[in-house]
C-alpha cells in the first residue's frame, strides 16, 4: 500500500504545475503535500534551494501570468526504497511547454525523500538537476 500511496502523492506533485489546455496549474497544493518545514534545491544549473513558500510564489507567477504556457512534467523512470515510515526516491521526468512564445523541451533528474505522517505520506524534501 505504500508504494500505491507515494506514487499517488508523487503524481500529485508533478502535475501540480501542469497549465496545458488553459488549466490553471495549482502549485500551492505543494503546501499540502510536503511538510511545513520541507527543503527544496535546485542543483543545476545554478544551484539554488528554498523554502516551500520561496519556492511557491515565484512558480504560482510564471503558471499564472502567460510566461508559460501549454507546460506539463511528468516521471519518465523511478525507483522507490522504503523502509517503515521513511522512504526514497529517485527518478527521470521529462518536461515540455511554452516559454516567453517559445517552445521547448527538457528533463532532468528529482530525488523526494518522503515521511509517513499521521495524515498520510508528505514530502520531506526533493532536489532536482535539469539537465535540458
């Protein structure tokens, strides 16, 4: 049941920046899947980390304003270790949209280390490198 249930988080995660077809991307429900405390970074190419809200707002902006458009990323390849309430994953996505009018595509590689909580698995923390 686990695997089942960091799956269905980590699927949540990926489409929470998706605004293709004109949706409005919902990037504040990160807040509800990673825990209040939870570290973000960026490592590549140009290292960066936040917290949840820091890393929130600037991404709510870019989905929301028109910059970028028709944009979706999703896991291409993953692999989950878990071990009682604690869990690790890491995986490919690749990512595609339109930015500033021009199209592209990219991908990289995430990690998202994850807790079960009483309320069910949250992301303690995910780090990224794109590599597009």
């Amino acid at each position: 049941m686990s695997k089942t249930e960091i799956d269905a988080v980590t699927a949540d995660f990926f489409g929470a920046f998706d605004n293709v077809g004109g949706k409005a991307a919902d990037v504040a429900r990160i807040r509800r899947l990673m825990l209040p405390g939870g570290v973000i970074v960026v490592t590549g190419p140009k290292f960066a980390a936040y917290t949840v809200e820091e890393f929130i707002e600037p991404r709510q902006r870019l989905l929301s304003e028109g910059r970028l458009v028709e944009f979706s990323e999703w896991e291409t390849s993953e692999r989950t270790e878990i071990d009682g309430d604690i869990a690790s994953r890491f995986g490919t996505y690749s990512k595609s949209g339109i930015l500033d009018g021009a199209p592209f595509e990219g991908g990289g590689t995430k990690t998202i280390q994850f807790v079960r909580t009483p309320e069910g698995w949250r992301i303690a923390a995910f780090s990224w490198y794109d590599k597009d």
